[in-house]
C-alpha cells in the first residue's frame, strides 16, 4: 500500500507569528469584556446590589461549564470510541485519495484534534446555554401557586418553573446526542469505519454499534419530548378565539401523543437491537412506522377531527375549553371578581343644572391640563437655561396642598445631555461642570391662569409652583438637585476635596460640589484607566480636578437602573417623578410576567401597551406573556441614585420565587412608607392589557363568547388627525381625580373608555383606582346593549361639525396658529357620560411657540358646549348655574367667555389705549358675526369676518409695541405637600 504524502510541518517563525495574532486577538476580544465586567462589577457595588451579579454570574458560568462538558464530554467519547475501534487496514484508492490525506493529517496531530474539536464544540455550547439562566433558578426556586389545571390537576407551578425546566434539559440532550450522531458519522468515515463503494456502503460492526445507540438514544429522548407535550397542550393556539387546549386538542392530539410515545420506544428498541444483528432493516422499519404514525395520527388525524367533528358544533364542543379559557385568564392578569366589579350604567341623562352643580367630586376637578401636550410650554416658561429640559410626556400625579387633594402635572427640570451647545460640549463642561437639574415643576391640572384673550394672549398657560435651588413653592423639595433622570444620558464626574472650590453648575451666582453617595469612585489611577479605556477618553486619566473624592455617575436613566438590578422584572415605560418627604424620587412600576400559564390567553406585551402617545414607540419588549402582575415598585433616589424595590403584590408565586433567588433584594410592603404609597399610580401598561382583555373577558357565558356579540373595543385616539381604520392607534388611558357613582369622596383614578365591538358606540367606562384603601379595585360601569351613546370618536365629529364649533376654530387658525386637540376625557356626572375635550393653539413656524389652552369643548347627552373656559360651556350644555362648581376649581374665573380683555401696560395695571381700542373692535367684529349666523345673512358673516380679520391684526401690532406680561409663577409659598 502507498504512503500517502503528509503535510510539512510549521516552522518556528510561523509558530511564533500565529501565537502572538492569537494573543492580540484575544485581548482586542476579551479585553474590553474584561473592562465590561469590572465597570458592571463596580456600578453593582455603588447601588447595593452586587449580589444580584454574583447569583446571576455564578449561575452562567455553572451552566457554560455544564453544558460544554454534556456536548463537548459526549463528542470527545465520540471521537474517543471511532478512533478506538476504528479498521486496522483501510485500502487506499490511489495516491491522491483526500481521504487518506485527511487521516493522516489527524493521525499526526492527533492529541489536537482529539482536545481541540471537543472544546471547540463544547465552549460554543456553553455560550449558547448562557441565557437561560431565568430558567434556571426559577426551577430551583420555585413557589406552589395553590391553583391547579383543570386536565391534569397539577399546580401552575408546574407549567411556570418545572417544565421549561425539563424542556431546555431535554433540547440540550436533544442537541448533544445529535451532534455526536454526525460526529460519528465523520470519524467512521475518516477512519474507514464507513467506506463508499458505489451504490453500496460497507459498515463495520463497531460503527453500526455506535450509530445505532445515539440514534436509539435520540429517539428515547423523543418519546420523552411526546410525553411532555401532552402538558403543553394546555398552551395549544389551535383556536383562534382562545388560546388553551381544544376539543381537537383533547380528543385527537393528546391520545396521539401516547401513541406516538409508544411508537417511539418501539423504534429506540429496534435501535439498540441493531447493536447485536447485522441487519438494519429492523430500524429502518421502526422509523418508517414512526414517520407514518407522526403524519397519520399527529397530525391527519386531528385535522379530519377539527373539520368534521368538531367545526359543524364548535359552540357546543369548544364549551368546555372556553370556560377554562375564561377562568385562566381571569387569574393570570388578576381580573378576578374580586378585583374587578362590573356595574350598570344608563350613560344618558337629563341632567339639571342644580344636579350637576351638586357634583362635588368630578365637576371641580376636571382636569384641563393635557400631560402630553405640554412639553413645550414646561419648556418654554420653565427651562431657564438651555441645557436644562423636560420629558416629552410629562406626568399626573396628586398632591394635597392648603389642605386640599388635587392632581398636578409634575416633571423635573433635568440636565438634557442632548441640549448642551457649543463650548459647553467641551469635555470639562460636558462632564464635570453640568452635571445635573434643578427643580421639581408642578401645576394644578384643573386650572390655568386666566382665559386666553383676558390677559392679551398671555392667557390659557399653567400655574407653576416650582421648587429649585432658589425657590419653594406649594410642594416644598429639601434636595431640589437631579442627578438620575431619563434625559441624563451622559457620564458626569462630581467630588472635589475639601477646601477647593465648586465647579458643578447650579446657578449663575454659585456652583456645587456634589455630596451625595452616588456615583462609582474614582480617586484611584486603576478605575481611573479602567473608565478611561471604556469611555475612549484620555481626559480621565489626565485630568488634573479629578482626586480621591471623585466619583464617576453612569447609567442614570431610572427605569435603567431598576432593570439592570432586578433583571427578572418588566419595567413600566413610563416613570414618574414624586416629592416623597421633601426627596425627589423616581417611582417606577415592575411587572413579574409568565410566557405559559395553562388555558390563560397570550398577549403580545409590547403592541398592546402601544398607544397613539407614543407616536409608534413601542417601550415594552414585543413578547407574548400570559400571567402579569404589579408585583414591585420601585423607587430611584433623583439625588443619591439609590435603587430600592418593594414587594407590593407579595401573594405573588412568581415574585416569591424571585426573592427565595435572591434573598434580601425586594424589601417586605411594609417598608413602604404612607407618603410613599399615597403617590402610588395603577401603572399604565398593566391597565391597557387588563382593559384589552376585558374587552372580551368580561363575558361569562362560553356560547356568548363564541359568537363575540357583546365583546368591546378599545376606542381609536379621536384626538389624533387620520386617526381610522387599519392600524389605528389607541386612545390611551387618563389619569384623573374625579367621583365615581355611589362612592364617598373624589379618588385618584385611571380611566378608559371602551366602545362597541368594530362600532363606535360606547359600551362600557373602565377605572382602576390609585388611591391606598381601594388601591388595584377596577370598576367597569356597563352601558345597556340597546342604547346608542355616543362614544369617543363619534363625540369629537360632533365637536367638529358643530357650526358654531367650525366657525371659531377657522378663527383661531386665521391667526396664524395651529391647533391641537387634548385629551379627550369621559367623565360619569348625574347618571350621564361628560366629555370634555381642551383645545390648544400654537403660533406656527416658530422655534420658540408653545401651546397655550384657548379654548374647552363639552359633551353631554347630544348637547355641545364651547367657551373659553370650562364653567362657561358647562352652562351652555346645562343652564345657568351648571359650571358653578368649576369656577371654584379654576382658581380666578376669567369674566365673560369670548371676551378679548386686553393686558395691562407695563407699570399701569390697565390696558394700554391701543390694545383697549384693538379687543373692543374684536369683541365688535365677533358679536357681529355671530348676529349674522344665528339670521343666516352670509353677505354680512363675511363682512364680519372681514372687520374681524382685521381687528385681530391691529392688536397684533399693538400687542408687538410694548413687551409681552411674563408667564405666572407662583411666589414662594411653602405648604405641606401630601
């Protein structure tokens, strides 16, 4: 037999070259890893939480080194028993046989590949098994939930901690087994233990041995995948209304899944006989059967099943598996009986003025103020500097003041690490001089400062009440200074040593020099290359201001920092801010999730908490969860960074087997101080899933369900121009301080509207209270089915095709401004349904226009009501007398809606002439156009708009001759803050 040739080996210069690439490509790979970890390492120890890392680190490694040895352990025995029993004497085809030139080339490095190809393998399967460490430690924790399903009576538990378990286990065997099957398929062939001849192929007996184990092994592990799947039935998606195991599922799926089991062990045995008979027809009869039986029984079965059986008599067949469906869902996103109460509700009324002025808990605390619209104005009259900003949505929150409970918009004026320009780019300023906001921002949401016209278009704004580093206002902040918010998106360095003087910027006559515990030290020259080296920026290691008392603040973003230490949590997306004991804090909401609980319907997270707000941005990750809980909150120093997580559902198994992972992390609900909990909010996102589910779940009845009649919609956005058909946004739901029929008192509320199922009738009006006593209590006032009450998107066309309505918009928009609609909110006052809808005007094309409320719409019963204010157009939709209540809310009532009071000169206190001469000419102009509306006398409506047009245009002019009165702000008047 003929030498095959071997390959030369490698010369010393080679060797040495490829060491050193390896060693680069290693440090260039691993070093910034490196760097990673210490970063993350040292950010854990600043927040207190760096046992969360250990555990979740301890548990990776445990896994990547498990793993790597069960597939890497598995193909080193491969290779080991191939080569160990391989053919003495192989014959060689010929001088150039690739064959044999391979062989030789491993037998020559054989110790390399025998080491080298099991570690490979094995390290690429510890990385793939790194991410399931979740399921890891939720198996080894896990928490009984005391309910069972209903087919096989075993505990939720089971489907939410154990079976994951046993499925990864089993992919990974599944996995191992296969590779080693094509690993030895490759060294039997290297090594002739499998030789090509023709058409033909020659075994020998040692490689048929090892082929026909793995291969009986594998399809032992598949019996066991069958006997698994019969529990995950219960997560089946056959039915499009329901999710939960069918009559299909049931009847045809799950008996087939027994027999294929049983298939399956006949065929593993028909494998491992193969190891003692030369004769492979057995198996191949075995896998025959078993392929026939899988599209037979597992599938052509079930199929003629569903069309035959049960598709004629779905209502009466899928009975049974609706009502599971029901009850499922109902516990999984805790919409049970007692959580949620479903009321009737007439929605229609005739209601009197007396009755609506009796209306002490809604009618005074409407709220006029749209939290998403603005930003801009906050911005605008707030800002002070321009590296100061506010969030795009601000937020709703309560507070008692002078005694009395009211809802304000709130934000913080942070640092807006996007806003800084020019020479305040510069390292130095960027991250050593600004460093962080200043002050708490709040107006009462019922109110503004006067009507539009009545100060000169100064009108229509917010009253501030501001809390800084140089004022207090009705909500008094101890540390008004904000180091964490989400639009500080850039590292800053804070600390001098004592006696050097500040260089943080606080105000223009005074700079500060942090004092809080935040931040990551950085007095040390190591940390100081290490940050060096992540951030790319030589600065940190030179910078002469930078000493021992130096800290590094990063990852600031409160929502952030909670997901970072509490990574088995679901964030809410929207954080607010709250003044809690004179502290600014960071309220963040964390939902514990499931992806399978047994017969609960799925929803995909992320599109359903997308609403027309968030204009397509979706803040939730797009998963299909079937169990939510508002099992945390969580708190984020706005000062100190600090991080600190209350058990607030603390009945819930999943949170409870969280807390056994880690042990002292999530503080007990009884930490949670009265302060803090009186600013607790029902979270959002939780509130748009439960208000989608119960658009269906609400029903009882599994043939009602079946044929949808009384399922609802979530109504599209009215507010929201083009706002129809495919791919309509959401209304999203309002916060609100307002009664509610039969109870005592006005509560802190989160509301929704819910519509008619493809109709645009309202159907039901849904709230969940915010307020500590009936904190989660849902109530669902339910309108007769019979009843056509307008709803959401049919009140606002009614808005807009009023004449009178259409005609004053025009007007408005004449003036070179845009508008835009606010939140449109649905109110039960007096047995009836009140919309009310604020609209704002903005000057357009101009960088610096903000909106400002020109203008309140009101709804009921059919009637419209249009005004400047809100008390004036309650009185046109009622009677006289009927917005009583409302002025006493809105702080001073403006005198006459419609009237175009001019403002006072600078100095005076009165109007200056020529503004004075300018309204009388508008008020003139518009009393005309109305006059020539009600006759219908068209010739002189436009002789009206005409002098109107006009008018408006020499006010302007002598409006732009003296500066314009400055935006209010309330003086300093420190009271207690709820």
């Amino acid at each position: 037999m003929p030498t095959p040739v071997g390959s030369h080996s490698l010369s010393r210069r080679t060797r040495i070259l490829l060491i050193v690439a390896g060693v680069l490509v290693v440090l260039l790979l691993g070093g910034s890893r490196l760097i990673d970890f210490y970063v993350t390492w040292l950010w854990f120890g600043e927040v207190g939480f760096r046992g969360v890392f250990t555990t979740v680190l301890f548990t990776r490694i445990v896994q990547f080194l498990l793993a790597g040895l069960l597939v890497g352990g598995l193909v080193a025995v491969t290779l080991w028993l191939g080569y160990r029993f391989r053919p003495m004497f192989v014959p060689v085809s010929g001088p150039d046989d690739p064959i044999a030139r391979y062989r030789t080339v491993i037998i020559q490095r054989l110790r390399l590949f025998a080491i080298g190809v099991p570690a490979a393998v094995g390290i690429i399967a510890g990385l793939a098994a790194l991410g399931d460490w979740q399921t890891v430690q939720m198996f080894l924790h896990g928490t009984s939930f005391g309910i069972t399903d209903p087919e096989f009576g075993k505990d939720v538990s089971f489907y939410a901690f154990t079976l994951p378990f046993y499925r990864m286990l089993l992919s990974w065997f599944m996995v191992a087994i296969a590779i080693s099957f094509v690993v030895a398929l490759l060294t039997n062939y290297l090594f002739g233990g499998i030789r090509l001849a023709g058409r033909s192929a020659q075994v020998s007996n040692a490689a048929r041995a090892q082929l026909a184990v793995l291969a009986g092994v594998f399809v032992l592990l598949k019996a066991i995948a069958y006997y698994l799947d019969r529990y995950e039935l219960l997560f089946s998606t056959r039915d499009q209304n329901f999710d939960g195991a069918t009559y299909t599922d049931l009847n045809a799926v799950m008996p087939a899944k027994l027999i294929l089991l049983f298939i399956s062990l006949i065929c593993a045995a028909a494998f491992f006989a193969a190891v003692f008979r030369r004769n492979l027809q057995l198996p191949a009869i075995a896998v025959v059967l078993l392929v026939l039986s899988s599209v037979l029984i597992g599938a052509a079965w079930p199929a003629v099943l569903q069309q035959f059986i049960v598709a004629p008599n779905a209502n009466e067949r899928e009975a049974p598996s609706i009502s599971r469906n029901i009850e499922a869902t109902r516990q999984a996103f805790g919409l049970t009986e007692d959580t949620v109460t479903v009321e009737p509700y007439s929605g229609t009324s005739t209601a009197t003025p007396a009755a609506v002025r009796a209306d002490t808990l809604t009618i005074p605390n409407i709220r006029l103020l749209d939290p998403n619209k603005l930003a801009k104005t906050f911005t605008q009259l707030q800002q002070r500097r321009n590296f100061y900003g506010f969030p795009d949505k601000l937020d709703i929150d309560r507070y008692v003041v002078n005694g009395q409970k009211q809802d304000y918009v709130v934000a913080v004026r942070e640092l807006d690490s996007d806003a800084l320009v020019g020479n305040q780019t510069d390292w130095i300023n960027r991250h050593l001089v600004y460093t962080h906001g200043n002050g708490f921002v709040a107006a009462p949401a019922n109110q503004v400062n006067a009507a539009l016209e009545d100060t000169g278009g100064q009108g229509g704004l917010p009253r501030f009440t501001v809390s800084d580093t140089s004022t207090q206002g009705s909500i008094p902040v101890s540390e008004p200074r904000i180091y964490y918010g989400e639009k500080i998106t850039d590292y800053s360095i804070v600390g001098a040593e004592p006696g050097d003087a500040p260089r943080e910027y606080d105000t223009d006559s005074q700079q500060y020099t942090y004092a809080g515990t935040g931040g990551v030290p950085l007095g040390n020259l190591f940390n100081r290359l290490v940050f060096s080296l992540y951030y790319g920026e030589r600065n940190i290691l030179f910078n002469s201001s930078i000493n021992v008392n130096s800290k590094i603040m990063y990852v600031r973003d409160p929502r952030d920092r909670v997901e970072a230490v509490a990574p088995w949590l679901t964030a809410d997306g929207d954080p607010y801010p709250a003044v809690i004991d004179g502290k600014i804090m960071w309220i963040v909401d964390g939902y514990t999730t499931l992806k399978n609980y047994p017969y609960a319907q799925r929803v995909p997270l992320g599109e359903t908490t997308r609403d027309s707000i968030q204009g397509g941005v979706q803040r939730l990750p797009d998963t299909d969860i079937s169990y939510l809980r508002n099992s945390v909150k969580a708190t984020v120093d706005a000062y100190n960074g600090t991080v600190t997580l209350y058990a607030f559902d603390e009945h819930d198994p999943v949170l409870q087997t969280w807390m056994k992972t880690f042990p002292g992390v999530v503080k007990p609900a009884k930490d949670i101080s009265p302060e803090l909990r009186e600013h607790f909010r029902y979270p959002e996102d939780q509130f748009k899933v439960q208000r989608e589910l119960l658009t269906r779940y609400h029903v009882d009845n599994p043939g009602e369900f079946f044929s949808t009649v009384s399922f609802w919609d979530v109504p599209s956005d009215p507010t929201v121009q083009g706002n129809t058909g495919a791919g309509q946004a959401a209304q999203p739901p309002y916060y609100m301080l307002s009664g509610l029929p039969g109870e005592q008192g006005a509560s802190f509320q989160l509301t929704s509207a819910l519509v008619s199922l493809r109709r645009q009738f309202m159907a039901a009006y849904m709230t969940a209270s915010s307020e500590p006593d009936t904190y989660g209590k849902i109530t669902v006032l339910q309108l007769p089915a019979e009843t056509q009450t307008l709803g959401p998107q049919q009140v606002q066309a009614q808005f807009l095709g009023s004449p009178n309505v259409s005609q004053e918009l025009n007007l408005l928009r004449q003036n070179q401004t845009t508008i835009d609609y606010g939140n449109l909110l649905t109110l039960p006052v007096a047995g009836g349904l009140l919309y009310v809808e604020p609209v704002y005007i903005e000057r357009a094309g101009q960088d610096a226009s903000y909106p400002q409320l020109a203008r309140v719409l009101v709804s009921y019963g059919g009637k419209v009501g249009y005004s400047a204010n809100l008390s004036t157009a309650l009185d046109q939709v009622f009677g006289a007398g009927a917005g009583a209540g409302a002025q006493q809310a809105g702080g001073t009532p403006p005198p006459n809606a419609g009237s175009a009071a001019p403002p006072a000169a600078p100095g005076t206190g009165a109007p200056s002439p020529q503004l004075a001469a300018a309204a009388a000419e508008i008020q003139t102009a518009i009393n005309q156009l109305k006059a020539a509306q009600q006759s219908g006398d068209f010739p002189a409506q436009g002789q009206a708009l005409a002098a109107l047009d006009a008018a408006v245009k020499k006010f302007q002019a002598a409006e732009a001759a003296q500066p314009p009165s400055p935006a209010p702000t309330e003086a300093p008047a420190p009271a207690p803050g709820g």
